[in-house]
C-alpha cells in the first residue's frame, strides 16, 4: 500500500482523539465520502488503523454507528518516523483489542464532544488549541495536579481533555479561553457519603479547589478556565447542576449540557451553570 498525503492526515486524526468514528473521520477531512470510507478501509486492513473488538457488541446487537477506529501498529511507526509525532506506545493492536466496551464509549463521547468544537471552530474561523498545541509538554497526561480539599484531603484531578479557543472579541483582541473537558455517561454516582470513593460531587470539588488556590495559574499560566461537562440526558444534567450549585464558591466556573449539543453550533448554544435556571455561552 502506498501511503497518500491524506492517509497521514487520517492517521494524525485518529491519534489526536484516540478513536474516532468513520463518519467523524469523513466530517473531519471534508472530502468525498465513498473516497474516505475507500481509504479506511485499507489503511485498517494493512496494519495502520484498528477497529477496537469492545464495539463487536454493539453491532452484534444490531446497532447501525458507523465503524470506529484507532491507531494501529503501522500507524503508530508513521506518526514517529515520518511525520516525527512521538508515539510512546509500541503495541497499538494490543492495546486496542483489550479496551473493554466502557472505556470505549466514553473515550468516543469524547471525541463527540472535540469533533463537534473542531467543526464549529471552521465554521467560524476560530483556531481550536489542543493540549500538545498549549506550550506545555506533548502528552495529555501533562494535565495531571492534585489539590487539598476539606481536612486536608488530597484528590487528583485528570481531565479528559484540555483545549484553547482562540477567537477575536468585539475589539477585534485576540482572546484565548481555557477548557477542562469531563465527558459523563452518567455510570459514575452523584454524590457518595465517602470522598474516598469516586463520584461526580468530588470532581466538582477538585476544580473548585483549583480554582480557589490558583493551581490554574501557578502551574498552566491560565487566567480563567471553564469546566464543560457533557453527560447522557436532562435529567442527569439537572442532578449535576444541583449538586454543583451546593458548592461554596466556582458555581460559574462549570458548564453542563446534554448530548442533544453536539447536534447544533456547540459554540452558540447555551449550557447550564452550576446555579440552576442560569445559562451561559461557551465564549460569554
């Protein structure tokens, strides 16, 4: 197989946002989609895409997604030797045939979420910053801190992922706006009595403490970040926004929305705070 101009940038897509799906990959590159499809299919069959096994259980069932697809072995080589993008895993098939169907689907409502600001941001003519793009190190796992909540416990927080937006304001000044990306598929508790289990009231927590002890700027040089939350459904949004709106301070710091989003103009669409009944706009 010869490898096309195009192929490399598909590979560079779907090592960006770890799987992506047929159709996203066809959204993102603009091009003929009987082309595209023609083209992922080959890069999968000669080694460079994967097609993780967790998603055989949906189709089993007879669900109608498109395909979804992460780096393989030979893509992983690509990144590295021609386009000298460091890859810092060797066993990409492995690693990808082990996933379970869970972690699978979230790191896909993630990509959702990305995919939707990406083409939102062309529309616009917005730039769109990714964590290797921030002036910090290349791996996301840079975006890794801990913080001291009540009684001096220590959390970590790890965000599932950590953009920019770069826009022009009313002035036409250069603005660049911080995001923490939490993507919720309403598996994981509310609220716990116990801090030491994991809950979505103790992510809250962790960003508000960050918030309050300018973890933000000490560490990142950020001056304000926001905190998206994108989860399964209204109701589920509701009983984030309620715990959220419990918190003593940060309430504006949070933004909650359902799924129903990313069908829109995401950048114009309002999201709900964390005080209930208020909304807001990612760029307000």
């Amino acid at each position: 197989m010869q490898l096309t101009g195009r192929d490399r940038v598909i590979i560079q897509l779907v090592h960006r946002h770890r799987f992506l799906r047929s159709h996203q990959i066809v959204a993102l590159m603009g091009d003929s989609p009987q082309q595209i499809l023609r083209r992922l299919k080959l890069l999968y069959h000669h080694g460079y895409l994967e097609r993780p096994r967790a998603q055989l259980q949906y189709y089993e069932r007879g669900g109608s997604k498109s395909i979804a697809y992460g780096l393989g072995n030979k893509g992983g080589t690509c990144l590295t030797n021609e386009l000298g993008i460091a890859v810092h895993h060797d066993s990409w098939d492995e690693k990808n045939h082990v996933i379970g169907r869970v972690y699978l689907e979230h790191a896909l409502l993630v990509a959702d979420v990305m995919v939707a600001i990406e083409l939102a941001c062309w529309k616009r003519g917005f730039r769109l910053l990714y964590e290797n793009q921030l002036g910090f190190q290349t791996e996301q796992q840079t975006f890794r801190w801990k913080v001291k909540i009540r009684d001096g416990m220590k959390l970590g927080v790890v965000p599932d992922r950590v953009f920019a937006l770069q826009y022009p304001d009313q002035s036409d000044q250069s603005q660049r706006v911080y995001f923490f990306l939490e993507a919720d598929r309403g598996t994981m508790p509310v609220v716990r009595r116990n801090l030491l289990q994991t809950s979505f009231h103790r992510k809250l927590l962790s960003y508000e403490a960050t918030w309050n002890q300018n973890i933000h700027r000490s560490r990142f040089g950020f001056n304000r970040f926001r905190v998206l939350t994108v989860t399964t459904s209204a109701p589920r949004v509701n009983s984030l926004v309620q715990t959220c709106s419990q918190l003593k301070s940060g309430h504006g710091l949070f933004l909650f929305a359902d799924q129903s989003i990313l069908a829109g103009d995401i950048l114009s669409a309002k999201w709900q705070t964390g005080r209930p009944g208020e909304t807001a706009g990612l760029l307000g």
